[in-house]
C-alpha cells in the first residue's frame, strides 16, 4: 500500500473536523489525524500519561 487516497475523498482532522487539503501536513498518531492547528491538544492527549507535576511525582 502507498498510503495514496483516492482522487476526491476529503481527509479531515479527527479532532477539529477541518479538511486537510493536498500537499497539506498533518499527523497521523493512534487513529487521530491532527492537522497543524491540533497537534499540540494532540500531544497533550497523547503524553497525558507522562505528565508530572514538580514536587507531586509518583503521587496518586
């Protein structure tokens, strides 16, 4: 597979709904396309589980 879509289907970003349009970057991470406007909400959801707080690590 080359990762090629077909002529006329529309790539949207699953978190904003905005079309990505041809020649366009976007980030495709766990089943979320991102375009640019939405990577760093995506970031934060995808590092979530590496956050710390300083002076609460390891804390509940």
């Amino acid at each position: 597979m080359t990762g090629r879509r077909p002529v006329g289907q529309v790539l949207r970003c699953t978190l904003c709904g905005r079309e990505i349009v041809r020649g366009e970057e976007y980030w495709a991470c766990n089943g979320h396309l991102a375009c640019r406007g939405c990577l760093p909400e995506l970031a934060r959801r995808e590092l979530a589980p590496c956050r710390e707080v300083f002076g609460k690590e390891g804390r509940p």
